[in-house]
C-alpha cells in the first residue's frame, strides 16, 4: 500500500515551488496565501524536513525542496499527460447506439455527411433495439423511441413515429385498395400489431378486435423487404423508405399518414451534455431531420405527449 502525503499539500508544494511564490501558487489554485502556506507545513511536518527558507519579503526553496521539486513537478506532468491522451482519445471516437430500422434505413445513408462535416471523428455505429445502458456500454448517444423522460439522461426530441401501409407495385395491382376500409380485405404483415388499430382509427374505419390471420415479423426492416416481395401490405415509416419510393419498389395505396405518442429522441448521459463531439452530432442530426419536414404530417415533427 502507497504512503503518500496529501495529495493537496503536494499541489500546494508543486505550484509553490514553480513560483517560489506561495501568493501566486494560491492565485493559480483558486486559494488564499493562507491556506498555500497551511497546506505546505502540513507537508513539511509528515516529511520532517523544510521545504522552504522563509524570510520576511520571501521564500525559496530548501535544499530538500530542491531535491524534490522536480520529482514532484514530473509525476503531475505525468498524470497531466495520461489524463490529456485518454481525453484526447475518447474525444476522437463517437459511439451511437440505435435500432436497426432505424440504422439501416436512415441514419446509415446520412452518416457521410456528418463524416465530411467531422473528418477528426471516428463514427461507430452499434445496432440494437434494446435500450442502452450507458453505465455498462461504451456508446457516447443512442437513438431511443419512447417518451422522453430517462432519468439520468438528456434527450432531445427528434420525431414522432409515424406509418402508413405500403405495398409492391404488383401487390397493388392485384388487389383493390380504393378506400382504407379495403386494407382489411387483403393479406397484411403483423395485422395484430397497433399501428394497424391507430392508422384505421385515424381513418375512421373500425378495426376487428382480434387479428389471427397473417404473417408476424419482428422489425420494420423486414417487413419492408418482405412488401417488396409482392405479397402482402405492411405498415412502414415513409421517411424510412424514400428511396424505395422514389424507385417504385414500394407505393403509398393511401396519404393518410398516423403518429403514436411515442417518438425518437437523442439521448446521452446528463454529465456528458457538454462534450464536443455530442454537442456536434446534436447538432447536426437536428439539421439534417429538418430536411424531412417537407412533405411530412405537422404533428410527426412536433412534440405531442397526448397523441
């Protein structure tokens, strides 16, 4: 076990002796003279040895202080230095933690942009649906859909989850889906999940009670590739499928687009609000969503806990 003296006398004794000046030491911590001069005889008490010659206008170093200056002087440098790389190093590397959806069909294709905009920052980018521990993880942000309020942790609203059901080409040509009423008349992915309840809610048309019939996917990532297919509607987030859009791969039967209370939000621990590479990735996912304004529902881009 280290026996070592305070480790606030030894500030005291480092920044005194690099001025020889216990007034200037105590301007550069933050203390008086006083309690510079109070920390340093602590120190020479548990040594036993002067470490100052005091005079009347003065002080100067010992003999002993001489000796141990330097010494003193290199660990902080040291310590300094250790700090400084592990810093410098954490600063270099941003880590963002989301769902896979979300991943793969947004986020990945816009990453380049904020790579430019940040060529200094290495991006990881961790995918998953559950929720991130940032005590355990080493992810610096996550993209979470819930409703804003983790304790702990910072979060910036981004948007609403948003749907509407989406189909191929020929899946369209195949059935006839003139009113939303229509969709419960053909073969839908996930027909017992709750944006279906919402979306018809929406639409004002009454959904069954219990939905038993049609195939259960677990993401919205594979439901999507499975519409594409040709054999079934899906409910997917138009922003997640632009470019599926705008190829034909997918059509919109209907413009009717629902929200649910829950939304995305950026998310990072409370007492890293201030780093610059989150304050940076902050910013600029909030630009580049602002582009998704046009042509969106209002509501998606607005906060609305009562939805």
């Amino acid at each position: 076990m280290r026996r070592l003296p305070p480790l606030a006398a030894v500030r005291a004794f480092e920044a005194a002796a690099r001025h020889e000046n216990f007034t200037l030491a105590a301007g550069e911590l933050g203390l008086t003279q006083a309690a510079v001069s109070y920390q340093i005889k602590l120190l020479e008490e548990r040594l036993g040895v002067p470490l100052f010659v005091r005079s009347k206008r003065r002080v100067t170093l010992s003999e002993a202080g001489r000796r141990l200056a330097p010494v003193v002087s290199d660990a902080f440098d040291r310590i300094g230095e250790g700090f400084a790389d592990l810093v410098d190093e954490d600063e270099g590397v941003l880590v963002i933690s989301t769902a896979q959806t979300f991943a793969s069909n947004w986020l990945a294709a816009h990453l380049g942009g904020f790579q430019m905009a940040r060529p200094e920052l290495a991006v990881r980018l961790q995918t998953s649906n559950g929720l991130v521990d940032f005590a355990r993880a080493e992810a610096d942000v996550a993209i979470r859909m819930g409703a804003g309020d983790w304790p702990g942790l910072r979060a910036r609203f981004l948007f609403h989850h948003h749907f509407t059901p989406m189909c191929a080409p020929a899946f369209l040509e195949r059935h006839r889906l003139e009113t939303p009423a229509d969709v419960l008349a053909v073969p839908r992915f996930t027909p017992d999940d709750e944006w279906w309840q919402l979306w018809l809610k929406r639409a004002g048309v009454a959904a069954p009670e219990e939905e038993h019939a049609g195939i259960r996917l677990d993401s919205q990532a594979t439901e999507g590739q499975a519409a594409m297919a040709g054999h079934s509607l899906a409910m997917l987030t138009p922003m997640f499928w632009k470019a599926e859009l705008a190829a034909g791969r997918l059509v919109q039967p209907f413009g009717l687009v629902a929200c649910e209370r829950r939304a995305h939000w950026l998310v990072y621990p409370e007492h890293k609000r201030n780093r610059g590479k989150i304050r940076a990735f902050r910013d600029w996912i909030v630009g580049e969503l602002d582009a998704e304004r046009a042509g969106a529902p209002p509501e998606v881009f607005v906060h609305q806990p009562d939805l």
